[in-house]
C-alpha cells in the first residue's frame, strides 16, 4: 500500500496547451520527495485563496508514472470553479495535493495481457501504467483504444507513438466526430463490441481496464458484457 500524504505543498512547474481543451499541468512538491501510488491511482488538488484562505478541491487522475519527480494531470477545462482557476495559473504557484486514492490500480505482475478502453482525458491513468511499463522493462502485453471526438483531441500523440516502437504496445485511436476537411483517415465512431473484437480479437485474455466519462464507462461494460466478459475481468474508473 502507497504511504498517504496530506496537504503537500506542491508548485506547477509546466503547463502545456495539449488540445484546445485539455491542459496538461505538471506540479512538483516544494520539500522534493517524491509522493507514493501506483498507476491507476487519483489525488486531491487543492488550491487555498490567499485572501480568503477558502479551499477549493477536485480529483485528478496521475498520468505520469510512480518513479517520475512530478505529478502529471490533463485537466479539461469546463470553466468551473477549480478549472477556472487553472486557465489563469502560473509556473511556480502553489496547490495542496492529498491522496493517493482510488482502487483503480494496475499491477505489472499480475496482469500480464490487457485492454485498456479511454475515453477523453481518461488516458490518464493509462498513461501513468504505460510509462510504468516502459520504466520497469516489464513486457505487458496493451491493447489500448482510445476514443476522442475530433482528431485535435488527441493527449500525448507522439509520446504515444513511441511508446509503440518502446514496449509491446498497440494504439487504436477513434475519433467520435469527424469532419469534412478534417485530414483523419483513420477509425471513427463510438467503440463497440465489434471494434473490441477487431482490435483486440484476444480480449478474452486480457484483463479489461475502463477509464473515462459516466456515459463512456457504461457503453464500453455493455459491448463487454454483449461480448461475454465477465464483470470480474473488467476493471473502470469514472468520473463527470
Ligand atoms: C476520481 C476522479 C478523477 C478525475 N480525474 C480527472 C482528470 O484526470 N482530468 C479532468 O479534467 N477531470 C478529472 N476529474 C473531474 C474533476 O475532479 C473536476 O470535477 C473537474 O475538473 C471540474 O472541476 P471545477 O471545479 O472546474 O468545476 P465545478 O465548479 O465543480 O463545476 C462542475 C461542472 O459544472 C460546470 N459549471 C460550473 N460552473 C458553471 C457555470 N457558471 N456555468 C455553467 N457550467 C458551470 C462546469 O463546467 C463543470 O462541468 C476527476 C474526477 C474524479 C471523481
């Protein structure tokens, strides 16, 4: 089990524009240690108003790996109280971070074969086990698809293209929403039991992971369940 911490002190050393929504923000913590989870896992990030010291906290998923001196999030911004608060953020300011939480875990050892299903900013978590994977050398076998609305949506495109020629990994985008004159050639439309079985004709093997929307975690465990899998193979994490 992860040691928890609470409150640490942390400051966000880059941000990157990554799509015209998401925003990934780097922290690292003020003391220099490193904090403990394992891929899959979330924490609370907190910003306290200097003025008011009123507290204002939301969850995050880590992308980045345990061994990393950061902590990685991509963060939608839907112009709410925390988010908003992001758009105006700076290199250098100060957040609380507590955590780690969440039994959404995976373990390199116990699960060598999987399919991980992410919908949006649910790459996250599947970014933190992927960099795990290439950190440990640990040979997991991924399937991964990944569902975004418009091709410009996509997280970490060229992290994920190397990943693919560094580990046994295979990357299946789909975009949700394509546009005349969008330049995508590639797969469309929403996953479905028929895309599983195309992509990854093996699911039968893999332990199945699930992060993303609500909507999105409920449509991928019926095209699992219309597909025979049982609930005990299928791991999700969900949030909106
Ligand atoms: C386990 C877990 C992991 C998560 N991981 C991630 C992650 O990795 N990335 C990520 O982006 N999110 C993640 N979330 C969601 C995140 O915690 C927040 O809910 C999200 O960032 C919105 O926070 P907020 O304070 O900006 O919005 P809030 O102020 O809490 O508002 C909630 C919703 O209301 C809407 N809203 C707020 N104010 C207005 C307004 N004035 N007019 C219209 N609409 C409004 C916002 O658009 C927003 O959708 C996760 C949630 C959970 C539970």
């Amino acid at each position: 089990m992860p040691a928890n911490f609470a409150d640490k002190s942390c400051v966000i050393t880059d941000m990157i524009k990554e799509t015209p929504d998401v925003t990934l923000f780097r922290f690292e913590p003020e003391d220099k240690t490193r904090m403990d989870f394992e891929p899959g896992m979330f924490v609370m990030v907190a910003y306290v108003d200097p003025a008011t010291k009123e507290k204002t906290a939301r969850a995050f998923s880590i992308a980045s790996a345990p061994s990393q001196d950061f902590l990685e999030f991509y963060i939608s911004m839907v112009h709410g109280k925390l988010t908003s608060r992001l758009e105006n953020a700076k290199v250098g300011e100060r957040y609380y971070i507590t955590g780690p939480y969440g039994q959404f875990k995976f373990s390199p050892d116990a699960d060598r074969k999987v399919l991980f299903l992410a919908g949006g900013t649910g790459l996250a978590p599947f970014m933190s086990m992927l960099r795990e994977i290439k950190l440990l050398s640990s040979g997991n076998d991924v399937s991964m698809l990944y569902s975004v609305k418009y091709p410009n949506e996509v997280i970490r495109k060229s992290e994920l293209a190397e990943l693919g020629s560094q580990i046994n990994l295979k990357t299946h985008i789909t975009v949700t929403r394509p546009q005349p004159g969008d330049g995508w050639t590639g797969q469309t439309g929403h996953i479905d039991s028929e895309m599983i079985k195309r992509y990854a004709p093996d699911f039968a093997e893999r332990m199945t992971y699930i992060c993303g929307p609500l909507n999105f975690a409920q449509a991928m465990k019926d095209a699992l369940m219309a597909l025979g899998v049982p609930s005990e193979r299928i791991k999700s994490d969900v949030w909106g």
